[in-house]
C-alpha cells in the first residue's frame, strides 16, 4: 500500500466493525418479508428487494482504509485451481476483452441504486484467459485493504459480472474501489471487492471479513441473506 493511502484511526474503525457485528447478532434490518410477499415489478422478482431503500448518491463504505493504488503500480494477481495462473498489470488487463453493463447495486446497509454504467472484463473472459481446473467451485478475493470475500463460481461467472475499472464513462475513483473493483450485481454490494489484488479459485468455501462476522455466506438481496 502506498504512504498516503487514507486511513480512519484504528479505534473508530474498530467501533465500525463492531456495530455491523451487532447488526448481525440482532438481525437489524430484516423485514421478515418473503419474495412473494413483496408487490411484484418488472420481470419475475421485483426491482427494490425487501427491505432496501432507493437513492440517488453513491454512499462510500469500506473498512476506514481507502488504499492508493496507481495504474503502474496495480498487478492482479489470478491464482488458485486455474491451468494458467496470472498476474496482471494494467496494459495486459487494458488487452482483455472490455465490456460495458447498466445494473442496479443493493448493498446491506439498506439503500440500493438503479442504472449505474461500469465497464471492465467481464468474469467469463477472466475464466477464459486461466482456464479453470477440474474440483474449482469456489472464489476467493483479497483487497489492498485487507478485505476479502467469497464466492461461489456459479455467482461469479455470470455474464453480467464484472472486473470493473470505470463507472458512468469515466475511471472508478479510489473511493469507490478503483483502480479496480469486482462487480457482482445480483448479490449484496459485500461481495463486490473493492481495491482487489488476489483472486484465487479453489475447491472449498473460503468465508470472508464479514462472512466471519456473522454475515450470510452468499448474501442474496430479495432473499435477505443479510446475516447467516
């Protein structure tokens, strides 16, 4: 991580983590609400899940460390069950297939936004580029941060996923993840890594930072799988 990467000071960030463990243990947020409870909009489920409210901005949330990482500096690194292991730098990812994709976002915290433009790789040319191995079920992420999170391939590979540098036509700013973010639309924003540095697809669910706090393992917004 680079000198000036901002951070909060350790206690106010321990007492953030703390208070999202306790959303956890009193299950805060929950509406109880099945999907077919919910009056149904567009399509076979709902657009808003349960539970969410829509907005406007693009709140910033993350674990009070927002690394700077420059282009020269980036490598990801693609590890793990994959016939050829990788790491990239910001030229060879550039050289990838490059895709554009209009989604909503729902993070657990409560609020979800509609249409927002990213462009990137999308998840199945990564799969491509390393060729998985026979046993690979599961995917790991790992941030500059220090966040990780988990995934199982069936989530990941979707199409509409995303390793996303830019966001509404211009590139993703460090608060927001950039360099380079994960986007996985259809499951809480958790999921979706920030910063990410690592990502390693294996034969075992690897839980992550708030899988291990308490959060659902796969965290499904019309489900509510806030907690697990």
């Amino acid at each position: 991580m680079a000198p000036e990467d901002e951070a909060l000071p350790e206690g106010v960030r321990r007492k953030l983590v703390e208070s999202k463990q306790r959303w956890a243990r009193e299950g805060r947020l929950l509406t109880g609400q099945a999907p077919g409870q919910v009056p149904a909009g567009e399509g076979s489920r709902p657009r808003l899940p349960p539970g969410q409210r829509r907005v406007a901005d693009f709140p910033v949330l993350d674990l009070g460390l927002q690394p700077a990482v420059t282009r020269e500096a980036f490598r990801l690194k693609v590890e793990g069950l994959v016939e050829r292991p990788v790491t990239l730098d910001w030229a060879w990812l550039q050289e990838l297939p490059q895709e554009e994709r209009v989604n909503d976002i729902h993070c657990v915290t409560q609020w979800s936004r509609y249409d927002n433009r990213w462009s990137g790789v999308p998840a199945p040319a990564l799969l491509d580029l390393v060729r998985l191995k026979p046993g690979a079920a599961f995917v790991s992420f790992e941030a500059h941060d220090g966040y990780t999170t988990n995934l199982r391939l069936d989530d990941f590979a979707r199409p509409e996923n995303l390793l996303a540098h830019s966001w509404e036509g211009r590139p993703l700013t460090r608060q927001h993840g950039g360099p380079l973010r994960i986007v996985v639309p259809h499951l809480y924003l958790w999921k979706s890594a920030k910063w990410v540095r690592r990502i390693t697809f294996t034969n075992r669910n690897q839980p992550g930072f708030w899988e291990v706090r308490g959060y659902h393992d796969r965290g499904d917004p019309w489900l509510e799988e806030r907690y697990g």
